[in-house]
C-alpha cells in the first residue's frame, strides 16, 4: 500500500508493505519524516464499533502496522496529529 503526503508544499510518500508489517516514509524535511514515523510506530488507541449505538464500542489497543485497517485508520488521524496531510491516490502534479 503506498500514500502520498504533503506540508507546506512539501511531497513525499508512505508505503506499508502488510507482509513484513514495515513502513517506510520519504519526506524531504528531515524533522517531519521523524515525526511521521514516530507516529506510525507508536501504540494507538482504535475505537471499534460493537453496533449502531454511539456508544457501544471497544478499544484495541495495538500498533498502526500490525494489520492494514488499524494503518489505514492511523492514517485518517495523521493530519490532525502531525500537521501532514494524505492523498490516497497520486496527485497529478507527480
């Protein structure tokens, strides 16, 4: 699986290979490449609903690269969590 990302006008990409549970991130500002993977390796908190009450859920707690949903919802959070943002699909400028 492999993503693009941007900041301030900055480009680079993630790709997590599901197999190896490994990721890889290329971004040309060293301190935010860090932070990205200081992100995605660290243990997250998913809140998976039980039924269709809003309050009916259950917490796993694992790691964004144990499987490929726990990574794909990291990703939904990487925005609000490192200032980077994801495309999931190549812009076209590239």
């Amino acid at each position: 699986m492999k993503v693009w990302i941007s900041k301030d006008g900055k480009q680079g990409t993630i790709t997590y290979a599901a197999k190896s549970k490994r990721v890889v991130v290329r971004f040309p500002v060293e301190s935010d490449k860090l932070n990205i993977e200081r992100y995605l390796s660290a243990s997250q908190v998913f809140r998976i609903p039980e039924s269709q009450q809003i309050d009916d859920y259950r917490e796993d707690h694992a790691f964004p690269t144990e499987n490929e949903t726990y990574f794909r919802l990291t990703l939904n959070t990487l925005k609000a969590n490192t200032g980077v943002h994801v495309k999931h699909k190549k812009p076209k400028n590239n």
